[in-house]
C-alpha cells in the first residue's frame, strides 16, 4: 500500500468510490437557444451522500429537476443500476423514475389534506393498494421518524421539523433507490440545520437510501458529504471529498468556503469518523 493511501484509510476516506448506483454522463438540458445544463458528469456510490453546491444560475434546480424527471434531459444519460433513464421506453421510464424520491425545501404538504393523506399519496396515485393497506404503510413510515399519532393531524398544526420528517415520509413511500433533497436547511436557524443534517444520514442508514443534496449550506455539506459536486455556468467546476476539496487551492470551492465565513479544515476535521 502505498504511503497516500494508508493516509487517506487513516483519515477515514476510501481510496476508491463506491460502485456507481447514480451515473449521469454528458448531461445536458437547453431552453430554446439556452443552454442551462453543459455536459454533466456524476457518479455516486450507492448509499453515499452527495451535496451539489454552486452559485445562483449554476444549473443546480435545473439539475435537479432532470434527474427527478419533471423536465427531459436534452441529451446525454442517467443510469440507475445500469438503466438508462433518459432513453428508456415510456413505460420503463416511469417505472425507473419511481426509484428517485424526493423532498422538496419546504416539504410541499398539501395544507387541506391531514398528515395522513399527505403521506398515502403517492401509494394512491401509484398503486392499487386498499384504503386499509395505505393507512398501515403510512403509519407505519411515520413510525419510523419517530412521528406517533400524527395521522389525522394538518400540516399547520405540524412544528417546522416535524413538517420536514412528514415531507420525508412521504419521499420514502415508494421505497425510492435515490432520495434527493432541495435546500434541506434553508430558512432554518444552526439547530435546526445539525438536526435536518442528522435527519439525512440517519435516512441513509436505516433505509439504505444514495443521497442527493441541493445545497447553499457549506458547513453541513462539509459534514455530511461523501463527495461534493460544485457546479458552476451549467458545467461541473470541481469535485472530491470534503476532505480533498479543502486542501485545493485556487478553486471555486476555496471561494465558497472563504464566502460563506467558515473554516473549512476544522468543519472537516471535527466530522465522526
């Protein structure tokens, strides 16, 4: 073995990425004469936790928005588990879309619908399962968030956390391969930003989730990560892991952490091993 190597083992970092679960290549998505999405490369492990980060205008929702499926790629492709998402049949296609969950920045609960019915929703629209069989599945998710009783409940009566655990919820129903998350913290005060952070690497560890994160947060990006995607004007600008994009110099990622008023070597150290 050589010495960067049992370096890299003795900080906690692999030496190679996990196989690819999410592999997206040559991405790009235009509007009209506008190019938003300039030939992506990703590839994420299955069950890693990958943050994509960029300025305003970079590509990030556009991104996002793709691989979830509400607009189509222009060309390039999306693999999961080997599937070619982007030029699938119409028929395979839903099927392999089914496998991307997603938690949107404000969880987008529907107010006149109780918690209950939030969450059955996408067993609803997608399944024939009973009235019975959805009402148990549903208390059942929730129970594993530590969300007890909560059923007939609306989400104005729901805390702010307790609204993002029933987003969350409602992400898993379909049992999805890939959950990804649209500005998870934003709007929320540090506390709360640790325990939405804890919240995702505890959904990773218990559902065997891969994750994919939009974010603005770069100390929580920093903590939770595997590998960190930086995207800038519709192209990928740097990647690595926390601990590899901290010791860059002269990258966009070094003016990120220097913005964002953080000490990025001791966010990265202080990380659970």
């Amino acid at each position: 073995m050589s010495d960067s190597a049992a370096a890299a083992l003795l900080e906690g970092e692999a030496t190679t990425p996990a196989p690819a679960h999410l592999l997206v290549r040559q991405l790009t998505k235009s509007f009209g004469s506008n190019p938003v999405l300039r030939g992506i490369d990703l590839e994420i492990g299955r069950g890693e936790v990958a943050v994509i980060i960029g300025g305003s205008g970079a590509g990030k929702t556009t991104l996002l928005k793709v691989l979830i499926g509400l607009v189509p790629a222009t060309s390039g492709s999306i693999l999961i588990g080997g599937q070619d998402v982007v030029s699938a049949r119409p028929r395979l296609k839903r099927q392999l879309q089914k496998k991307f969950g997603m938690v949107f920045q404000y969880s987008a609960l529907l107010d006149s619908m109780t918690v209950g019915d939030n969450v059955g929703f996408p067993l609803v629209e997608h399944t024939k399962l009973s009235r019975k069989e959805i009402a148990e599945r549903v208390t059942e998710k929730l129970a594993l968030l530590d969300l007890h009783g909560v059923e007939r409940l609306y989400p104005s009566e729901l805390s702010g956390g307790m609204r993002k655990r029933v987003g969350l919820a409602r992400a898993l129903m379909l049992d999805p391969e890939v959950l990804m998350y649209d500005e998870p913290t934003s709007g929320l005060d540090p506390l709360s930003s640790r325990l939405v952070d804890e919240l995702i690497v505890d959904t990773r560890d218990r559902f065997g989730v891969t994750s994919l994160i939009i974010s603005h947060d770069m100390a929580g990006a920093l903590k939770i990560a595997d590998r960190i995607f930086l995207l800038h004007r519709g192209q990928l600008a740097v990647q690595g892991t926390p601990r590899e994009l901290t010791r860059m110099t002269g990258t966009l990622a070094n003016d990120f952490f220097t913005a964002s008023g953080i000490d990025a070597e001791r966010v990265v150290a202080s990380r659970k091993r």
